[in-house]
C-alpha cells in the first residue's frame, strides 16, 4: 500500500500550512478566548485537508498540535511523548484508527482526553466502545463545538474560567491541501495499485469530499463503493472517479 508517514511538527512539514505559531508567546494557561493553552493535540489523520482544518481550529483554542499521518506513525510519536489530547480518524491507509484508540485508552500514564472522527457517523458506537471519550463527525469546522466538547472533558484544574462566548466561528482550509489530498490518492489510484490500495484510495476520497463539500466528487467515489459491496462491476465508475480526481488537481494547482 502506498502511503506515507508524517513524524514532523505539523505546523511546518506543509507549502499548505507554512503559517507556524510563536508558542513562548501565547500564555501556557487556558483562557476564555484560547481555553486548550497549554495542551499538547496528536492528531493521526491522514487527510491534509482534515489535519489543516484541526490545524487552524488548535491555533484558534491556544493548542499546540502534532500529526500523524497513519497508524505506524501514531505509534511512534505516543513511544517518545504523550500528548494530553489525542484525536484519531477512523480510516487510515495502514489499518483502523479504532486499534490505537485500544492502545491509548490502556496508556499509562493516561491520555485526558481521546477523540475519534470520521465522516461516517455509523462508526461512533464503534469508536466509544475501543475507548473514545467523545465521537466528532467530519468535516470539522465550528470553532465553538470543538472547543466544548474537548473542554467538557478535560480534568477540572485544565478547564478555562471566566464566561465564554460562542460566536458561531469557522475554519476555512486552503485549497492547496485539498490539492495534497487529491495528488495523493492518484497515486494510491495509479494502473498497477493493487485491490486494497485501491479500497483505501476510493475511500479516502469520499472521506476528503465529504470534508470539503464537493458532492460530485463524493457521489462518484460512493458509487464506487456501492458496486464492490454489491458485487457489481465497478471498472467504469473507477474510470470516472479517476477523471474526477485528475480534474480536481489541475483545478487546485498551486501558482508558482
């Protein structure tokens, strides 16, 4: 399968996020305007527009955040350090996000708060039941509701006092990751991919679709996965998705 592994400081390691934050700056103590100061987010997601969106939401909520970009990598940061929030996608391209949710919920020393997301909300029973603390469904986008589910479950001395004020905020991801996303997956949709690569390609599209809101997009890759799972020939709607994929890319290319 082809993928690969993400184990820098997110804040640096894209042209699409190159904007960095001076954390000696920001005050270490939560507020009612940054209430995840001080917090240290992994976030193992494999989709650069998803991780951009979280991105921009931990700026937001005084949070520093780290990525990873599959299972392998996850592991690897939560070896070295562990973070007091770890947010995992459900889907990765080298297995399910619900086996390192297992390992983290039985991590010692514990991890305050875990978090899953994905764009099927089926998968929330699935999520809690490995060890989440709380299910967020994609595309992730309101500032106020990610900042209050986290901080409804953070340790009582982490919480920010004084009133807070939801003010209805969004985060708009560039472009230029959704492009990230889309030249990834044609290469997981290349000729010579084989089957499983090519499952976790037409998935992760619908997944990145679904975030960015591109409903041809998504219904292609949908179409797609209707066929397998019915057993019905599929050659032609993986053709279409494929045009699909390579249109979206030339559409978002980066001006140099």
């Amino acid at each position: 399968m082809i993928f690969r592994s993400d184990d820098e400081s997110y804040a640096t390691e894209s042209r699409a996020m190159n904007t960095t934050l001076d954390f000696s700056t920001v005050s270490r103590l939560p507020t009612a305007d940054r209430p995840l100061a001080g917090q240290h987010i992994l976030v193992v997601e494999d989709s650069r527009y998803a991780c951009e969106a979280l991105r921009l939401l931990c700026l937001r909520s005084g949070a520093r955040i780290r990525r990873a970009d599959c299972l392998t990598s996850g592991r690897r940061h939560l070896s070295t350090y562990r973070p007091g929030i770890l947010v995992v996608d459900l889907g990765l391209p080298d297995g399910e996000g619900t086996d390192l949710i297992r390992e983290a919920a039985h991590a010692t020393p514990p991890i305050d708060v875990i978090v899953a997301i994905s764009g099927d909300s089926s998968r929330e029973t699935e999520a809690l039941a490995a060890g989440a603390h709380v299910f967020m469904e994609k595309p992730l986008s309101l500032i106020d509701k990610f900042q209050n589910e986290i901080v409804a479950l953070l340790p009582v001395a982490q919480r920010p006092t004084g009133l807070r004020i939801a003010r209805g905020e969004m985060v708009h991801p560039d472009e230029i990751a959704f492009h990230d996303d889309m030249a990834r997956a044609a290469e997981c949709m290349a000729d010579d991919a084989d089957p499983e690569t090519l499952e976790y390609a037409v998935q992760f599209v619908a997944g990145v679709a679904r975030s960015i809101g591109d409903e041809e997009l998504q219904a292609a890759a949908d179409a797609v996965v209707s066929n397998r799972e019915l057993g019905k020939p599929f050659h032609s709607e993986l053709a279409y998705l494929s045009g699909l994929v390579q249109n979206r890319i030339v559409e978002t290319r980066p001006v140099i």
